[in-house]
C-alpha cells in the first residue's frame, strides 16, 4: 500500500474482494435465520450494463449466475434456468433437463460482457426441488467489467417469488 497524504491507494484486486464481501454480507444478515424449504422460484437480476459519465455511457459487464447448495447432506434439482430480457421476453433456456447439484456443489451460467440481449433490466428465473425439506441454496448473480483502467464488481442476490401470485 502507498500513502499520498491521507489518501491511501488499495490494490485493484483487493477493492474487488472487499467490494464482493460486503456486498455478500449485507444481502445474507437482513433476516439471521435459516431458510428450510423443500424448493423454490427465484428472480435474479442480471445487470449486462450500467451507465456512467455525465452522457449516461453504458459500461458493459460480464455476468455469472451462481448456484450454490447450502446443505452438507442432500442434493437438490435444478428444474429450469431461464434468462430474461428487459422487457420480460425469454431470451435462453440453459437446461434442457433438470439438473442434479450434489450437497455443497455449485452451478454457474455465464454470460459474457459483448452479449447485451439482456440489456439494463435483464433477469434470470431459477427454480430448484428437493425429495425433503433442505437448506436453501445461495442463488446470486456476479457482474464485473474492465475497460481504460477502470473496473467495476457487485453482487445481485436472488429473490424467492411466487409465481403466478394474485
């Protein structure tokens, strides 16, 4: 670390750590209590751009949705992954059958930084089940993007839905 004053540099790469951490902590202490549930629907956003500058620039990023089984016993199935543009049209089913994720395990679907289909307001929908009620699994979602020297990194968590709600 260099100072200057009292102003302090911090490597690029532990400002992104820093960045995912606390982005990570804050989405999973707002209740403090164990999610039982035997599946679910869940809503992620998926950001492939945001704007900077005065002129509203898009700066495109790269995604990468994650999957994570949170229970050290049993094993849960994917039932469907499916990406949604800004508009709510479906632009990509990624299973064409369900999927198993064994305890601890993890699934990920990226999509890359030149691909913006999705534009500002894109989303994914993961639906999960289980034979018993489990530990609910982490589903979130990792932008990042690089470009002239600048980078930007953040984490969007999942949110169970109801589907069809009235």
């Amino acid at each position: 670390m260099r100072h200057e004053g009292h102003r302090c540099r911090l490597p690029l790469a532990f400002l992104f750590l820093l960045t995912l951490t606390t982005v990570s902590l804050s989405a999973r202490s707002a209740s403090g209590e164990v999610r039982l549930t035997r599946g679910q629907t869940v809503y992620v956003p998926v950001y492939s751009h945001v704007f900077t500058g005065p002129r509203s620039l898009p700066f495109q990023l790269a995604a990468t949705l994650s999957i994570r089984n949170t229970d050290t016993a049993a094993s849960f199935r994917i039932t469907a992954i499916e990406y949604y543009d800004t508009n709510g049209k479906l632009i990509r089913r990624y299973l064409d059958k369900p999927a198993s994720l064994a305890p601890l395990g993890t699934r990920y679907v990226h999509i890359e930084e030149k691909d913006d289909s999705g534009g500002f307001g894109a989303n994914f929908i993961v639906r999960w089940q289980a034979d018993r009620v489990i530990n609910a699994p982490v589903i979130e979602c990792v932008m990042i993007g690089a470009t002239s020297g600048q980078g930007i990194s953040f984490v969007t968590p999942g949110q169970e839905i109801r589907e069809g709600a009235k």
